[in-house]
C-alpha cells in the first residue's frame, strides 16, 4: 500500500512538471506556429494551436481535480491535436499520436496504455483511408485499405515498443520501490529496536581509512549513531556525541592495557571485546561490557565500526563481593589468611630479586576472651574492628594487615632493609607501636576496655622456608612472649634476639622508671680561671637496684627512637627548676646557675615554653637561674620557629648554651641571629689540647671568635692542670671536668660547695 502511494506521488510530480513544461513550451512555439498559419490563412491551425494551449492552461489551473481526470483531459489534447494535424498537414503528424500511449503508459498504467495505444492505431488506420490524407507507399499496390493498413501496423510497432518499454520499465520500478519500501520498513523497524534496546549502541564511520586490514593504523572514527539506552546511562544527548571519537568516554582510571588491546584490534580491522570503565558526562566512572565489530567494503577497508556496550556495575559489584568474602575477613574488613598467605607467597618469590629483609609478625590479644566471655560478642566484636583499625593506621601501603581468627592478626612488614640488624630494629619499633596502639584503652559503648597485646616477630625470607613455616615461627615467637607475662614482643631470630629484646627492655624499663621517678639528676660544677665555682651542669644518671647506673650514652639514644626523650626533658627541666631552688635555699639566696640539656624534639613541642614558664613557677625559679643547652643542629630544621621560641624565652630571662659545639652543624650566620650567652667546647677538642696542634688551634679559633661575638665560653672534660693552665692563658671564662670535680648526687653538692669554698 505505501508503494502504490509512493508510485502515485511520484506520477503526479511527473505529471505537474510536465505540465508546466508543455504549458510552457506550447507558448513559445504554438504562438508562432500560430501567427505562421494565420499569414497564410489556415485558420484551423490556428484555432486548434489556441485550443491546445487554452485546454493545457485550464489542466494546469484545475490542481483540485482528481489526478486521473487530469491526465485523461491531457491526453485527450494530445490525441485531439494529433488528428488536427493529421487532418490538415498529414502523416508527418503521426508523432502526436505516439504521445498519448507513451504517456498513458508512464502516467496511468499498463492498461490505459494498451487502451490508448489500440485507439490511435485504428485512428491512424481510418484517417488513413481519408481522401485528404495523401499515403504515398512507393512499390506498393494502389490500394488505400492496404496502406493505411501499413502505416497503422508500423505505427503501431514503434509506439508499441515505446509504451511497453515504459510500462515495463516503470513495473521494474514500481517492484523496485516496493522492495525499497519493504527494506525501509525493516529498516525504521530495527533502528526502532536498536533505539529501544536496553543495551548502549554506537555507530561510528570511518575517517581516513587504512587501506586494509593489515595496514596496522588505528582508524580515526566519528560517532553518527547513538541510541536512547546510551544517552540514559552516559548523561550525553545524542546531538551532543555526534562526530566524536568512539572512545571518547574513557578517563584516568580506564585500563590502559584494555585500551591498547582495543587499538590494536581496530589496526587489523578485527572485532575486540573488553570490560572498561567509562565515564558519564558527569564524570561519575561506571563499568561496561563492550563489543566492538568493524564493517568493511568489497576491497576490505573498514568503513564503519559498532560499539555495543552494557553496564555491568552490578556484576562488578558481585564480583568484588565475592572477592571480598574468598580474601578478605567480614568483620574487620582485613585481608584474611588466605590472602596472607598468598602476599607472603609472592613476597618469598621475589626476595631473590629484591634482596630486602622482611618482617612477619603474630599478634594475640591478651584477655580477650574474658572481655568476649563478659561483655558478650557483639562488644569483643567491636573490639576486634577498633584493633584491626589501629593496626591499618600504623602501617605503610607496602604492608598488610590481616585477621587470621578469633583475637589473632598477622602484620607483613615488606622491605624493611637490606640487612638483617637494620630490619629487626626497624621491626621492633613497629612491634613497640603496635603494643603501645593497642594498650591504649578502647572506648566502645560509652565504656572504656583495655587490652594488651602479645607480639611475635620473624625475619624473611629464610632459606627453604614456605609462608606457612614462617607463620609458625612468628606464631612460636608470639607464644613466648605470651610465657615472658604478655604485653610484649618476642624475635624468633635467635641469632638477633637478645640484643633487640634487651634494647626494647631497656625501653620499657625506661618508661617504667619515668613513671616511677626513678630517674636522678647529678651535678658538676663548672669554675673560672681563679677555681670559683660560676654555675653547674646538671647531668641524668639511671641508677639500678644493684648500686650501678646505666649510662646515659646507653638510655639517652633509645629515648630518642622510641620518642621518650621528650617526656625525659621535661621531667629534666622541673627537676633543674627544682635544683636551683634547693640550691638557692642552701646558698642563704645566693643562686647559682644551673645549666640542662635539651633536646631538639622537646624544644620543638609547641607548649615548651609554655612548660619552662610553669616549671620556673611551680618551683619559684627566677628565669635567670636556668641556662638551656642547645644543640647545633636544632636550626636544621624549623629554624624561625626556633629562632622566635629562643627570642620569647630569653625575654623571660632564660640564657642559651650552644652544647658540643663544633662537633655539629656550625653557621656563623645563625650564631649572630641567636640570643646566645655561651658556648661549650667538646670534651673531643680538650682531650688532646695543647698536645695536638689541630685540636689547639681549634680551640684557640673557638675563643678568639667567641671573644668578637661576646660570648662566654666553657671548656668540657677538663682533667689535666695542662689542660686548664692553656684554657686560662687563651680566657677561657669556664671550666668543667674531673679535674674540679665529678658529677655528684645534688644533696652532696652544697656541702662539696661549702668545702670548696673554704
């Protein structure tokens, strides 16, 4: 039905330009074909010219009629002109004739054609047999029946091979636009289906296409095609995409790898399927499942390529669940055993290549089971989450953090070092953190619980060893600190054991001792050039229960790694507040000053001065009293920060000593900016001073220079009279060392003060 109305539109488009064709040149030649026939007074062809013209203009005018009638009315001019001319100019005029079966045939059909075609045969035929048309057929008998009849029958030959061609030709035509139009059905039908199709479709051609599928160059593609399942999930409108790449959604977090396997698909015109992650117009990333399939012409050059692409978040989704559930434990969210022990597979595989020492640590909960068995699951549970989030707070990217059941984590430390003394200390001070993050109490419920932790620490790899030995090993280790009263860390390395278990019961020993106050502060005193006593340097001592004294060179570097020695400061600077009082008081008020170290962590706390100012006040300290030793090297660092801390102290009063000076990182430039009031030569340069002349000469520079800057300057480690006549010849303003004294307990130095004195 849609092909005969095609058809018959088509027909009336031909019929109205012929029309006006007709009409048009009918003017311009039966007018002066017209006035031609007037001058020689053939009247009929003038009024049948008029007639003609006139007849085709009221054809044309009447547009409301109905086609066919139209048409009718047309050829029945045709047919009406072409007897006039037969009539009155003869059978030249034949051609006329012909017209109204050709166009029978084009404007109305086979039939009407037939029709028109067997009326002006037998027209031909009798007007043929009219006296005033002369048919001369030379070599033919002089018989009028029988050359009209030869006249029609070639006639009717020629104009019967025109009509049939044209009717035949538009038949092809008509069955030719009725399978086009069959074709355009299927055709709207599946760009329907492909524009209602729950998957994306894209259709891109070609631009400069490679010659073939081997040409190897990624073909530049243009979007033409999208359909509505693609604007729902991109976000892009359809007018928006047309003429881009049909990559174009891809963005930072898209596998490159599946990119270049896609590109290298399309060089070899070859289909390729990949899972990407694309990105909406609103750069929220969703996963794809997409098939690409290229379409080439006969010599094999890619002319278009059809993406179909379905979102697979949800699929991606269960994937990831499912890998959560095989790898990783519910309740904490950590890596479980067996994703454990696949990292320690993979680390073990590649320590001959990367030649780095490891650590694996087993970790026990201490007591849970009583906080399990008395609070119930749903509080040992909660327990369990707030440990596991301490221990992933701890660690690097490079470690893992796994749950291996009921109260026990396991903790991979990768890469710790290249040697094995470097990786067990770096080891025990993780497992030191780790004991400490875990003592911390937990607060769940409103509730507060506390918890300890047993900690056993291997080193890998190990030569034939599995992932599942090392475990054991930590596991064994874990169990011993278990035995040695929990909260604690056991190495199963027996080779390393000792010296690091013993540095880390030093540190908690330590600790404990601070917390104790078991700690005490010695004095020695410092003289000038005439032996008076003009201040004194408070030094820390250790003592043990057996009489002896671990030596500060022992504790004091500890205290630094594990980061005690900023609670050791402080507790240092209130017992120096405190000494100068006590001093005072023995001295009738007279006080003496009293230097102490401090570090450059503690002197880089942001509250120090606010603790050096409650220190002075707790004890009544005047400000004066106190002289802080600095190191050289705390400007390395933070040195404004440091600079203006010194300025807001020494307005208080505080005085400043540069420690060991020399021995560290010197800059004349910050000497000048700081508010120093001494210097202090190492013990390293007095040794040897005036034997060694490069000692000397240091110590002679370190005078001079301080004499210029207006510095006082004290000699440490004083113990020969050589020492001390050369220190007083080059104005040294003070002396400290054996020589004078030892350091002493503090209730010893007043009287060894009286004693001097006298």
């Amino acid at each position: 039905m849609a092909t005969s109305s095609d058809l018959a539109h088509w027909r009336g488009l031909v019929f109205t330009r012929l029309l006006q064709v007709v009409l048009l040149l009918g003017i311009v030649t039966a007018i002066p074909s017209a006035l031609l026939a007037a001058s020689e007074a053939i009247w009929s062809i003038v009024s049948l010219d008029l007639l003609a013209i006139g007849w085709i203009g009221a054809i044309w005018h009447s547009r409301a009629m109905p086609y066919r009638w139209r048409v009718w009315q047309f050829l029945i001019v045709a047919y009406l002109v072409g007897v006039g001319l037969l009539l009155k100019i003869g059978p030249v005029s034949q051609i006329y004739m012909m017209l109204m079966p050709v166009l029978a045939a084009l404007l109305l059909g086979m039939r009407p054609a037939l029709s028109t075609l067997v009326l002006t045969t037998l027209t031909i035929f009798f007007l043929g047999l009219h006296p005033d048309i002369a048919l001369h057929l030379p070599g033919t008998p002089d018989s009028p029946v029988l050359r009209a009849l030869i006249v029609a029958l070639n006639f009717l030959f020629i104009a019967a091979v025109l009509t049939l061609s044209c009717a035949f030709l538009l038949r092809h035509l008509e069955d030719s636009s009725q399978a086009l139009s069959q074709l355009n059905a299927e055709l709207r039908l599946t760009a329907t289906a492909l524009a209602r199709l729950n998957d994306m479709v894209m259709i891109a051609d070609v631009l400069d296409a490679p010659p073939g599928p081997g040409a190897g160059t990624v073909p530049a593609t243009r979007i033409i095609f999208v359909n509505d399942a693609f604007e729902r999930s991109s976000g892009y409108a359809r007018a928006e995409v047309l003429g881009r790449s049909l990559l174009f959604q891809q963005g930072p977090a898209t596998d490159a790898g599946e990119l270049a396997r896609i590109a290298a698909a399309m060089a070899r015109a070859q289909p390729a399927r990949a899972e990407l992650l694309n990105y909406n117009k609103a750069g929220k990333a969703y996963w794809v499942e997409a098939e690409l399939v290229p379409f080439t012409d006969a010599d094999g050059r890619q002319t278009h390529w059809v993406a179909v692409e379905r979102e697979i978040d949800e699929r991606k989704q269960s994937e990831a669940d499912i890998h959560r559930l095989a790898f990783y434990d519910v309740l904490t969210g950590l890596p479980n055993r067996r994703l454990l022990m696949d990292r320690i597979g993979h680390l073990l595989a590649a320590a001959p290549r990367d030649h780095t020492i490891s650590a694996l640590m087993f970790i026990d909960l201490d007591h849970f089971k009583h906080i399990n068995d008395a609070r119930g699951h749903a509080t040992g549970d909660a327990l369990l989450r707030l440990a596991g989030e301490r221990l992933a707070q701890l660690m690097r990217k490079a470690d893992t953090v796994a749950r291996i059941g009921g109260d026990e984590f396991v903790v991979l430390l990768a890469h710790l070092a290249d040697d094995l003394d470097s990786a067990a200390r770096a080891a025990a001070q993780v497992a030191e953190k780790i004991r400490a993050a875990i003592a911390r109490d937990f607060e769940i419920g409103a509730q507060s619980y506390h918890c300890s932790a047993s900690i056993g620490v291997t080193l890998l790899p190990k030569t034939g060893q599995q992932a599942h030995d090392l475990l054991r090993e930590a596991d064994i280790a874990m169990y011993r600190a278990k035995a040695q009263g929990r909260n604690g860390i056991a190495f199963f390395e027996a080779a390393m054991q000792e010296g690091v278990e013993r540095r880390l019961t030093l540190e908690r020993a330590l600790a404990r001792a601070l917390d104790t106050e078991q700690l005490c502060m010695h004095v020695q005193p410092q003289v000038d050039r005439h032996g008076r006593v003009t201040g004194a340097e408070l030094l820390m001592r250790w003592p043990q229960p057996d009489g002896s004294f671990i030596a500060p060179g022992v504790f004091i570097p500890i205290a630094e790694e594990s980061g005690l020695i900023v609670r050791l400061g402080h507790w240092a600077l209130r017992e120096a507040c405190r000494a100068a009082r006590v001093l005072a008081q023995a001295q009738a008020g007279q006080a003496i000053p009293l230097s102490v170290n401090v570090s450059p962590a503690q002197f880089r706390q942001p509250d120090f001065a606010a603790r050096v100012q409650a220190a002075l006040a707790e004890h009544g300290t005047p400000a004066g009293a106190l002289i802080l030793e600095l190191t050289e090297g705390l400007l390395i660092d933070q040195r404004d920060a440091s600079l203006a801390r010194m300025r807001e102290l020494a307005d208080l009063g505080i005085r400043f000593s540069i420690d060991d000076f020399g021995t560290g990182y010197s800059s004349l430039a910050y000497l000048t900016s700081m508010p120093l009031y001494e210097l202090k030569i190492d013990k390293r340069f007095i040794d040897d001073t005036p034997r060694d002349t490069r000692d000397t000469a240091i110590v002679q520079a370190i005078l001079a220079m301080a004499r210029h800057l207006g510095l006082r300057v004290v000699a440490e480690g004083v113990e020969t009279q050589e020492q001390a006549d050369f220190l007083v010849a080059h104005d040294c303003d003070g002396l400290q060392g054996y020589l004078y004294a030892r350091p002493m307990p503090l209730d010893d130095f007043p009287g060894w003060l009286a004693r001097h004195q006298a």
